[in-house]
C-alpha cells in the first residue's frame, strides 16, 4: 500500500481556494491517502472568512489560531496533528505548476527521505512596479534548476516546497526562537547535514504568487539579516551564508568598523536605487552587509 501524504500549509492573510482546489484535483497521483491541512495564523477576518468554507472539502482540516505564533512555530504545529508518514510543507502563496505536481513527488519519494521541489517565477516582470524587486530577486537568487541546488543541498534546503518523512521532521523540527522572517531553514539544513540525511533536489517548482511590494520585501529582508545573526550567535550556524562569512572576515581583518561607516554613508542612496525602477541586486548586499556588520 502508497503511505500516506500530509499536505501542511500555514496561511497568513491569503486567499489559498485555488492553491487547495488544485492539490484536491491531484490527490489520486499520490497513490495513498492524502490529507490537506490549514492553520491560520492569524489572518485578518477578510481572509479566514474567504478561506473556511475549504473546511468543506473532503480530506481538508482547517483551523484558526487566536493568534500568530510565527512561520517555524506554525509549521510545527502542523506536523504534530498530521496522520502520515509523508508531510509536503507549502508556502500559503504558491501556485502549482501543472496536474503533474503530486506525481512527480510519488514518483520520486523512494529516493530520498527529504526532496526538494524548488520555487519559479513568471517569466515576464510584474506589471505594478513596485513588486519588481521582489520578482527579479527571486529571478535571480531563488529559482535555480536542481542540478545546481543538488550541488550544496543542504544550504539550498528551502522548506517551502519541501517534501519530508515525518519521522526526520519530528527529529529535526523548526526553529520556534526564530519568531520572524527567514533562516528558519537554514537551521534545519544544517541539522539535517550534521545527522547525515540525504537531500535530494529534484524539478518540481512551484510558482511563488505573493510578491511584496519593495519596501516591505526591503523590511522582511532585514529582519532575515536578524535571523541569520541569531542562528550564529546561539548555534555558531549558518557559516555557509557567503553574507555572514564576508562579514566575519571584515571583523577578523579588523575592517568591519570601516566598512559600516562607509555603508552608512551610502545606505539612503542605496534605498533609492531599490525601491526605484531599476534596482541593483548587488547594492541589496550592500544593504544587508550594513544590516548585519553591527549584530556580530
């Protein structure tokens, strides 16, 4: 007999009817029981009001949380009540590719106990300018084919997208001191490489749909930077960042006092040029080298 899927996604202040009405559509291709499981976390009634009727849905859980316990706290929270022994964790603003999503995952479980889908973007840019930032970052930084994830698998682990055994995520769960966005990831990459479990990164992307607006990818971006800083001060973790490591070697070189006042000095100019028409995506690392030189 197949095992059996848990699908879990957090959702937080979106509309997921089309991203859940497309994995019901696919469930056969898994080929064992497939249950879809939604936790909000604390969404704007506007949203829970558009997405409760999905509790309708045969093999669909809903639930709402009083309040938001953040992306790794929720995730686990997720893990801990589903029933199989697969869990596929999806970002609430995915959209999937095609009807092949879940079969190609079917197809691929017995390969590895953690495999990785991968995220892709619409290839022409976004008409409102404002989220082209967004978009050309993740052009440019997150959509990689999985032949050159595979080649550093752990630090291209993304748990958007992720398809893991239950037993491996209860052993390695998420993070909960990372309260905000971002590297919640990294951790369990690394905790997965220490432990010897095998990644394997295969073409399954799904289509990251929820662009943010510059300004707020620019606050997200930052509070990542903290995340990051945290990780390494606790756990001495995510060395393979080559942000924290050109930080780290500016503080060994005795630069990073240097460095941070030359940063200051250009940080606004920097800002414009982001939150323009034309942004540059190595000034980004500029700004979050600023970010991130004081927190070490």
């Amino acid at each position: 007999m197949a095992p059996g899927l848990s699908v879990l996604i957090p959702v937080f202040n979106w509309d997921v009817n089309e991203l859940v009405h497309s994995l019901v559509a696919q469930r056969a291709a898994w080929g064992g029981s497939v249950e879809i499981i939604l936790f909000d976390d604390g969404s704007r009634e506007e949203f829970r009001a558009v997405n409760r009727p999905l509790a309708a849905q045969p093999g669909v859980r809903y639930h709402e949380l009083p309040q938001n316990v953040g992306r790794a706290a929720i995730r686990n929270q997720l893990a801990a009540v589903a029933q199989h022994e697969w869990l596929l964790l999806l970002d609430n603003d995915s959209r999937l590719p095609d009807n092949q999503f879940l079969a190609r995952y079917a197809a691929a479980r017995d390969q590895a106990r953690v495999l990785i889908g991968g995220t892709c973007y619409e290839a022409a840019p976004p008409a409102d300018a404002a989220l082209y930032l967004r978009w050309l970052y993740g052009q440019a930084r997150e959509a990689r084919p999985a032949a050159v994830r595979q080649v550093a698998p752990y630090s291209q682990l993304t748990i958007n997208n992720a398809l893991i055994r239950a037993d491996i995520f209860q052993q390695f769960s998420l993070d909960e001191r990372l309260t905000g966005y971002g590297h919640e990831d990294t951790k369990f990459g690394v905790e997965l490489a220490g432990a010897g479990v095998p990644v394997l990164h295969i073409s399954n992307p799904v289509l990251h749909d929820g662009l943010e607006p510059a300004p707020i990818f620019l606050q997200k971006s930052e509070q990542a930077v903290h995340n990051l800083a945290l990780v390494f001060r606790q756990d001495g973790l995510g060395t393979d960042s080559r942000l924290l490591r050109l930080a780290l070697r500016l503080h060994r070189l005795g630069l990073a006092s240097a460095t941070r006042a030359a940063l200051a000095a250009i940080e606004p100019r920097l800002r414009r040029n982001l939150l323009s028409a034309k942004p540059n995506l190595r000034g980004f690392d500029l700004l979050k080298l600023h970010w991130l030189l004081p927190l070490l």
